[in-house]
C-alpha cells in the first residue's frame, strides 16, 4: 500500500518465537484502543508471547552505536480497524521488553508503546542435525525468564487462510492514547518463511511482568507455537486516529452476523 509517511525505523526482525495462547477478550478491554476492535480466530481472541532480534537497527537512517542488534520480547494480541475503505488488521502491545533504555526512551515518549528495559540474553544452538533451539531470557527481580521454542530445519511458506497467516501478516500497529486516540502506524516486510516446532519453553513471572489477569491463560499449555525466519522491516512514522469512519450498511451487516 502505497504511503506519504517516512520512514522511522529500519531494522531486521529474525529468529521469531511466537507462543499463541487464548484469553478471555474482557482481560484485552483496558488496552483496546479507540476505533479498534478485537480480531478473533475462528471465535478465539489469541495473545501471542514473541521473542526475536532486532539487527542492524537503524533511527531515521542512522545507526546508534550499541542500539544496532540486540533481544526484544513482548506479548501482544489482535485488532482491527476500518478506515473508511478496507479493514487494517494490526497488532497491540500489552508490553515489550528489549536491553537498551534509550529505545524505551524513544519507543514510548514517540510511539506511546509499553517498553521496559531489563538485561537480556539470547542463544542459538544445534540440536542434532535436523533441528535448532532458539531462547530468549530476561532477567527481573533476580531471575532468568525463559521464552523458546525447538525448531525443525526446513522452511516452508506461510498458507493463504492458515493461523500462522492471521498471526504473522500484520502490517499496522496500534496505541492505546485516550478514550477517544488511537495511535496508527504502518510495519513493511515481505511475507515470511516458517518452520515446524517440536518443543518449547515459557518460564516467566507473569502476574508482576503482565498482571494477574494474564496469569490463568498463560501458565496454560499454549494453543499454537509458530517460527518464523523474519525478514528486513520498516516502521512508517505514525500518525493519529481521532474519529472513526461509519461502516458501510452491508458491512455493518456482516460484522453483526
């Protein structure tokens, strides 16, 4: 889609670790922004816990020197909203964790996101010839959180229609700002290759990283665990939603049904 907006951010996004889980969406409602609505699969409202790197980062075309790769982890869930044309589906972050706090700095004063900076470590390791874990760890209160996945060694596309699409192809991000603000900007990236996961890990202290809402839903078992190779991105500069276009009656009609 073509856009009149700079571009923020340019970076590598690799190595994603999604863990999907289903919630109940009134535990979502606080961080709805305003002219968003949930984006549900197949009835479930899913949050999705994602570990990955940031590479060769660059702000408004430069790199900063010790902010060009490094860890984030965060967890966010699913919305969507219609801009007078066509729906956007897009992403909320219920919190983001990276190791650098001048990107939360920036992140949150600019873009209005929810980042905190915690020391934060990552591995890469064989196992046998067939597959490789990929782990990501925080540390908070003293202790190393844990969030992986074991992956097997062959790439597939992403299938037009499949969870893995409603998941991984979102292209806009939104940010709670008011009852009545929404902030909106655009992600670029090409569509990503996958691969199968056989084994996982999530050891987290998720009542004081996320709040005890989130603590029934993610101690469980999760519903899908997904990887994904990634891909160069692009964060387009954002702007604000401060009303929201009327649905057109056939429209309307088919949200209701």
């Amino acid at each position: 889609m073509a856009t009149s907006k700079s571009r923020f951010l340019t970076a590598q996004w690799r190595n994603l670790v999604m863990l999907n889980y289903e919630v109940d969406p009134e535990i979502l409602k606080p961080y709805l922004p305003a002219f968003t609505e949930i984006d549900f699969w197949e009835g479930k409202a899913l949050v999705s816990m994602v570990g990955f790197l940031f590479k060769e980062t660059k702000v408004l075309g430069v790199k900063w020197p010790w902010h060009v790769n490094f860890e984030e982890v965060n967890l966010r869930f699913y919305v969507r909203h219609f801009d007078g044309k066509q729906w956007k589906r897009g992403a909320v972050f219920v919190s983001e964790i990276v190791p650098k706090p001048v990107i939360v700095l920036i992140a949150n004063n600019l873009y209005k996101e929810h980042y905190r900076a915690l020391p934060m470590r990552h591995s890469i390791s064989k196992q046998g010839r067939d597959q490789t874990n990929f782990l990501y760890e925080w540390k908070l209160n003293g202790r190393w959180n844990k969030l992986g996945a074991t992956v097997r060694n062959s790439l597939t596309p992403i299938i037009a229609g499949s969870q893995e699409e409603f998941i991984f192809e979102h292209y806009w991000g939104y940010n709670r700002l008011t009852d009545s603000k929404t902030m909106q900007y655009e992600v670029e990236h090409v569509a990503w290759q996958i691969a199968e996961v056989t084994d996982y890990v999530f050891e987290a202290d998720i009542a004081a990283l996320y709040g005890k809402a989130f603590v029934p839903y993610l101690s469980k078992q999760p519903y899908s665990a997904y990887w994904a190779s990634g891909s160069d991105i692009a964060v387009r500069i954002a702007d604000k939603l401060l009303f929201a276009p009327v649905l057109p009656d056939a429209m309307t009609e088919d949200v209701a049904n």
